[in-house]
C-alpha cells in the first residue's frame, strides 16, 4: 500500500504543474510586445485549457489504489499527449503560417479524443462503475486505435513544424521573431522524447512507468514554463526600439545608411549568384553567397528580404527561367535532365518551386 502512496505523489506533481503552468500563463502576459506584435506564442487561451484537462486525473491522485481511476490515468496519455502536442505545434507556428488552414482538421482530431475519453472519465468521476471487464477490454481497442490516429496528427504537425524550420533556414529571416527556429526545434522532440514512457506504461500495466512518466512532465511543465514567459525576453529590444522612437532624425540617418548599404550588397548578391551562375548550384546555400562575397551575413539576409522576398525564391525564380530557356533550346532533352541542368535536384523540385512561384 506504501508504494500507492508514491504514485498518487507523483500524479500530483504532474496535475499541480499543470496548474501552476496555466495559472501563470493566464495571468503573466507582456502586454507591449503584445500591442506592438513582437512576440508569439500560443494561443494563451488554449494553452491553459490543454493543461487544465489534468485536472481530470484527480481520481487517480487520491485514489490510486482504485482501478477505474488507472484505466483513466493510463489511457489519458496515449490517448490525449500526442493530440495535445499535435495541437500546440499547429497553433504556436500556425501563428506564423496560417493555423486557420489547421483549425479543421484540429477540431475534428479533438471531437476524437473527447468522445473517446469520456467513456473512462465518467466511469472514473462517478460514484459507480458502468464498465464490467468485457466493457474495459473494448474500451482498450479503442483508446488504443484512437492513440494511433492522433500519433498521426502529431507526426502530421511535426512534418509541418521540421518544414517550417527548414524553410526558415533556407529563407535565413534576419529577425529571429518572424520564426523561432531555436524553440521550434526544442517542442518538435517533446513528442519523441516521452513515447518510451507513454505506451509501456499503458500496454504493460505498470504504475512504476506511469510514475516516472509523472516526474518527467512536471519537470517539462516547469521547463516549458520558464521558456514562455515573456517578462524578460523582449525588454532590451523594446527598450531600443523607445529610444530609435525618440530621436526621429537618428533613426532617419539610420534608415539611410542601412538602405545604402543594402542597395550596395544586392549588387554584390547579383554579380554572384546571377552574372556567375551560380544558382546553377543545387546545394547554394546563403552561407556559399556571404563566404563568396565577404559580406555581412546581417546586411546577406536584410537583402533577401527587402529586395528579393527571400533566398529560395529569388534563387528558384532564376532557376525557373534557366530552365525554359533551357527547354526551348534542347527541345530533345527530357524535363529530368533540363531540371538538373538549370539547378535543380530532380524535376519534381523544379515542379514544386514552379507551383510555388505561381501561388506567391
């Protein structure tokens, strides 16, 4: 009975993080770099509500002893961590990249989870159980069909994050706000990180791993905490920005020799990678355009966007002509080989970039 004790403590420790995280977020925002929208992060709102839903694994908390608040508490993760994580990648990088197109499939994925884990909810929450041991075994085929369809929703949103990075590398965005790669790329492996726990704890029966699994989330909660907050991570950029605000005829001095520099750096960027071809190169890179130019890689990447849109596009878009040229030229070549011959990996990347440029 002793050991109980320990598991209902370690689901403690998980649900009063929770609490702690979405009490925090509700009330702790920074409201100037809201107002001057220099700061994104998840919808706050949906934030805490996803770790308010803890709150349902207090049956187990008090009673770990009892068996319909276990098959609760091991069926909640499988079934709700990877539609939780699915979720607040969308949201937090939907943010930046359109999450209304992923609202649909998102709310379709939560209907999922709600109907499945409401069956264990209420016969966890009220006085009686309902469900006899045929019931419980059913109820498992579900939960676990169910955990493999939202797995893919999560591997569905990871695709799109890993996308995201690997578009804003390639575009190098000299602001780090437009995407944060760094944090990105942190949440992307919260999903990989914990599935060893998350389903031997369920297939195997084993409150020893739930446990476990307990301590390790409230750690993350506190963690992913600390990374959200806001207070501290824009100060010293808004405090600049008040002082550029202050002094009109500094900040129009500043502007002018940026833009000099920048119209200086677009010549030097054309001379290379158009004049020298080398976008004929399908591995250049914006590193090969700063070590080849030696210039700033700042002023490389404030080129990109102000005066091309950005890297890959500019690039693809002289690919894109070299290859009609191309084609019209060598009427007898394959589309595979004037692709390749005009910079691209395979035809299907020149197909892809050529439905891209039509779009933007």
């Amino acid at each position: 009975m002793n050991e109980y004790y320990y598991y209902g403590l370690a689901a403690m420790m998980y649900v009063t993080t929770c609490w702690a995280f979405a009490v925090v977020r509700w009330f702790h925002t920074c409201q100037e770099p809201k107002e001057r929208h220099a700061y994104i992060w998840p919808d706050r709102k949906m934030q805490v509500l996803v770790y308010l839903m803890g709150t349902l694994l207090l049956p187990y908390v008090f009673n770990p002893t009892n068996e319909a608040a276990w098959t609760l508490m091991k069926s909640y993760f499988p079934a709700t961590y990877y539609f939780y994580c699915g979720l607040l990648l969308l949201c937090y990088a939907g943010t930046v990249k359109q999450w209304s197109r992923w609202k649909p499939v998102s709310w379709a994925a939560a209907c999922i989870v709600i109907a499945t884990m409401l069956v264990p909810i209420l016969n966890a929450w009220m006085p009686f159980e309902f469900l006899n041991a045929q019931g419980l075994q059913f109820w498992h085929y579900v939960i676990t069909a169910e955990s493999l369809l939202m797995m893919g929703y999560c591997c569905m949103a990871m695709w799109q994050v890993r996308g995201w990075i690997r578009e804003s590398r390639d575009a190098n965005y000299s602001n780090p706000d437009d995407f944060p790669v760094r944090y990105a790329s942190t949440v992307l492996l919260f999903p990989i990180i914990l599935t060893p726990l998350v389903w031997p704890a369920y297939i195997l029966d084993s409150r020893q791993i739930m446990a476990i699994l307990h301590i390790l989330l409230a750690v993350f909660n506190i963690g992913l905490l600390l990374t959200v907050m806001p207070a501290w991570r824009r100060r010293f950029m808004l405090a600049a920005t008040a002082e550029d605000d202050n002094d009109p005829e500094d900040a129009a001095r500043q502007k002018a020799l940026v833009e000099k520099h920048i119209e200086q750096t677009a010549l030097e960027i054309r001379a290379y990678v158009e004049e020298q071809c080398a976008y004929l190169d399908p591995h250049l890179k914006v590193d090969d355009v700063v070590e080849h130019c030696q210039l700033g890689r700042t002023y490389v990447s404030l080129t990109f966007q102000r005066r091309f849109g950005s890297f890959a596009s500019y690039v693809n878009g002289l690919r894109l002509a070299h290859y009609e040229q191309y084609a019209t030229d060598h009427p007898d070549e394959t589309k595979e080989s004037a692709a390749i011959a005009s910079g691209f990996s395979n035809y299907m990347g020149c197909y892809r970039a050529k439905q891209k440029h039509k779009c933007g």
